[in-house]
C-alpha cells in the first residue's frame, strides 16, 4: 500500500513539474514550434513517466527512510515531539518573518536563495532546541507562580522533586522485598520502570537457564502485584538512551533528567550512583536498619553448618540471612553452641558478626 501511494505521489509530482519546467526546455532547443509539443497535456505526461521510472530506483529507499523515521518517532516521548514541533513551528515562523524582509532588498539571486535556507537551518534548530531543552520548558512554566503565592523554601522543593520519581533497576525487582515495603507505606512517590529493564527482565525470563528463567519469571510477577496493589501509580517509561549499552548507565541517566532516586540493592550500582551524585535508596541498607542490634559481648545460641574461608572457622545464619563466623568453630559443625559476639561489620553489601565459642575462654 505504501508502495503505491509513493509511486502515485511520483506521478503527481512528475505531471506537475513537467508542465512548469518542460516549456522552458522545449524554448531553450527551439522545439517550441511544434504544435503537439505545445499541447500542456503532453509536458504533463511526459513528466510524469519519468518520475514514474525514477519511482522504480527510490521507492525501496523511500520506503526504508518512511519506516525507520516511524520508528524513531514512535520511540520518543511525546513530551519531547511536542515541544520538537512547537520549537520547528517557532523556527520556520522566524525564517518567513527574516526571508520577508530579505525579498524587500534587491540584491540579485540573493532573494530566491535565503529564504530557503533560513527556513531549513532555523526550522532544524528550532526542533532541536524545543527537543532537547523540554526540561527546562517544562520547569519554566510548573515553577511559575500565582502572585502573592507562598514561596516554597529550597530545602522544601528538592525534597518534594526528588521524592517524586524512584526508578527500580533490574535487581531490586528480583529481589521482590520492594513489593513488600510497598504494601507498608514506606515507599512514597511514584515507582518508575523504565522500558529496558522490563526488556532486560523479559529476557532473563526467556533464558535456557532455569534459575535466570525463574528470577526473571518472579521479577515480572512482581511487577504485576505493585501495578494492582500499589495505591500511587507505577509509571513505565519508554525512553532510551542509544548511546549507552550498560543497563545501568541508562538508569543513572534517566533518575538525572527526571530528577529521581534510584532504587536497588545492587552494591556497585549504589557506589557508582555515588560518584556520579545520583541519590540512592538501597534496600539492604533498609533492611540492616532494621535488624535487631548487635553488640560485642552478646551471646547468641546458633548451629554451625560449614567450615569459613580461613583456618579452623565456621560459620553458622540467623534466620533474616546474616553470617555469623566463628573462630574456632570448625570443630563444631553440625552443632548448636552458644557463642560470644566478637564485633560486627555492618555495610551496604549485607551485615557479617564474628564470634568464638563461649566455652573457648
């Protein structure tokens, strides 16, 4: 169908130029006389059978460019083309504007010219503008206030904006304690899931491996139970960044453009996030918060399951997951023994206790 309306486009085009531009041919090789060149059906047939046979070479191409142009633009946020078309708008009325005053001087071949180029070059930056300033637009006329309007103290509106947007990565959806949290309240604002990482989950989900396939599968369940029984909205965003191929690079750089937190459990994201002063909320830092404290001298009663990395230590869990590595417990192992809190090192990784058997004194 596309096909046919670009080569019927060609023909309609060809039959118009042929009987603009073909009588000034025929005059410039004295074929003016003849009378059936003169007939103006004639010039427009002709036109339009060579546009028709330059269709057959550049449909394929028109067709290509048609559909890798739809693509784009169905990718963009329509935020960003709004503002792109309002910025092109913009652009061409200034050029008409400038290309009016330009006719008005007579300078040969200078007045058909210009106003062409004026329209190209500030039509192109007038979208590019409007495109990549849509932020800035947008802050411009939210922050704009009613007279007499209380002003909000800076504290107050970098707290609101950045309570707003939380983006989860990949890791922290997983993880499924989000879903949870959710349910209680703590959790404020609105969940953001940008389109590459529910693509990055469906793909783990349609992993050969069947943990993957089973974290993907859960990741995606979970998802599913903060759309329905989150009570704020779960906004999933389409936009990408071409230029990057790290998932976790796009993330950073979407909670920067929307003015977001990050939300993961995922250690080296959080410290990357850090050097690049995108703020973070980690879940294991929540969930260390929360634990009950321990401190050095405690005695705690625990089953010693294995052997540790170093020699003659064991190690044993509590039940919310936390290591705890006894000295001297190697001998131990498969027993529940009292043991002596030795010191606790606590990190945004996870919480690990050492400890020495309290008959060892």
């Amino acid at each position: 169908m596309l096909k046919w309306i670009i080569q019927i486009a060609f023909i309609l085009i060809g039959g118009t130029l042929g009987l603009i531009f073909l009588p000034h041919l025929y005059e410039f090789f004295n074929l003016s006389d003849n009378p059936w060149i003169q007939n103006p059906y004639v010039s427009v047939i002709i036109g339009a059978i060579i546009l028709y046979i330059a269709a057959f070479f550049l449909t394929d191409y028109l067709i290509n460019f048609i559909r890798w142009m739809e693509e784009r633009l169905l990718k963009a946020p329509i935020g960003d083309l709004l503002f792109g078309t309002i910025g092109l708008v913009i652009g061409l009325i200034v050029a008409f504007l400038l290309g009016t005053a330009i006719n008005n001087i007579v300078i040969p071949g200078i007045g058909s010219v210009v106003p062409v180029l004026l329209s190209i070059v500030l039509g192109y930056l007038g979208f590019q503008v409007g495109f990549k300033k849509r932020d800035e637009l947008l802050q411009v006329f939210t922050t704009s206030k009613q007279p007499g309007q209380k002003k909000k103290s800076v504290e107050e509106e970098e707290g609101l904006s950045l309570g707003t947007y939380k983006l989860l990565d990949t890791s922290v959806i997983i993880d499924g304690r989000i879903a949870d949290i959710s349910q209680t309240g703590f959790m404020e604002g609105v969940l953001v899931v940008p389109q590459f990482v529910l693509t990055e989950l469906q793909h783990i989900a349609d992993s050969s491996d069947t943990l993957k396939r089973t974290r993907g599968r859960r990741g995606l369940d979970v998802l599913k139970t903060l759309q329905t029984e989150r009570t704020s909205a779960v906004l999933i965003v389409e936009e990408d960044f071409e230029d990057i191929q790290e998932v976790d690079l796009k993330l950073m750089r979407l909670a920067k453009k929307m003015n977001g937190i990050v939300v993961t459990n995922d250690f080296n994201l959080n410290k990357v996030c850090d050097l690049h002063q995108v703020r973070v909320l980690n879940i294991n830092d929540l969930a260390n918060a929360v634990k009950p404290v321990v401190i050095p001298g405690e005695i705690m009663h625990v089953v010693v399951i294995k052997d540790g990395k170093e020699h003659n230590q064991g190690v044993a869990y509590l039940d919310d997951g936390t290591m705890i590595v006894v000295e001297g417990g190697k001998s131990y192992i498969g027993q529940a023994i009292n043991v002596e809190v030795t010191s606790v090192l606590q990190t945004s990784a996870g919480r690990m206790i050492f400890a020495k058997p309290q008959d060892s004194k």
